[in-house]
C-alpha cells in the first residue's frame, strides 16, 4: 500500500465497496481503533449507505474494547492492543453486537509515538469477517506520518472489505 492514499481514492474505494455490498444484500460494521472511525466516515459519506451500513464502533482504549467489542482482558494482557488475537476478536465481537453480516476490524500504532522494537509506529492489524465464518487477519507496516498510516490503514480495510464481497 503506498503511502500517497487521497480522499479521492478513498471515496472510490468506499464507493466500490457500497456497490458490492448492494449487490450481494450485505451490511457492515466497523470496529476501528486506529482510525478513530475513519473507515465508517468514508462508507457512510456514500448516499444511501443507510441500506448497507449498520454501525461503527471507535475503540481506543482497553476499557472500550471490552466493553463495546467484548474483548478478553486476558488478551489484551497477554497480547496487548495491537495483536492479531485482538484484532480477530474485535471484528468477531462487532458481529456479535451488530446485525451485520460483514466486519471490518483495525487496530495499530499511528504514531508519532507509541511505537516499540517489537511493534513500531506504523504496525497495523486488520481482520475481516463474514457472520458464520472465519476471521481473515492481516499485518501491515505502513510507512510515513500519522495521517498516512491511518490513510493507509483505512485504504487497506476497504480494499479486504471489496475483496471479501468479490
């Protein structure tokens, strides 16, 4: 994923992705850490994303993610915020707390800070998730500032979300 993502290309990636879920009768459900959200702005600034769009959650902090996306506080003990185990529990939690029948989850280090050796600025998770399926969960090392890494972040996360309707 390039670091150089516009509000054109994201606009044209939600709009992909709203065409699909139309087709195949789908509705989504973020759950976004990172991103503060971003994912679910794009897709609802497409007219009519009332008919496919069910909710978005914005989870910061531990507390959040348990309470809203019933995250183990075991996992985020043992495996902290930004972890694969995390993340497929967020995107199989948002299914649980919504009626949709798609999830997307993100979660990661946009820095400026907060990077460490092990997870760096810039490390991401993402996972998706159809209801009665399993969770697919990917990393990603995105280069560049905080807004190009949530940028990236949000391109990569509509892109599995189209991919997952294809």
């Amino acid at each position: 994923m390039k670091n150089d993502v516009t509000d054109a290309s994201l606009l044209r990636l939600a709009e992909q992705v709203a065409e699909a879920a139309r087709a195949h009768r789908q509705t989504l459900v973020t759950a976004e850490s990172c991103t503060g959200g971003w994912i679910a702005k794009m897709l609802t600034d497409i007219p009519g994303s009332s008919g496919w769009f069910e909710c978005g959650m914005a989870a910061y902090s531990y507390e959040a993610k348990q309470a809203l996306l019933g995250v183990r506080p075991q996992t985020l003990e043992t495996h902290g915020a930004v972890s694969r185990e995390t993340v497929i529990e967020m995107v199989s939690g948002a299914l649980v707390h919504s009626g949709a029948t798609l999830a997307v989850a993100v979660t990661g280090i946009a820095g400026p800070g907060g990077g460490t050796e092990d997870k760096p600025v810039g490390t991401v998770w993402i996972a998706w998730k159809r209801r009665g399926g399993y969770p697919t969960a990917v990393t990603f090392h995105f280069d560049g500032d905080r807004d190009a890494v949530r940028r990236q972040t949000v391109a990569a996360a509509l892109h599995g979300l189209a991919e997952l309707m294809a």
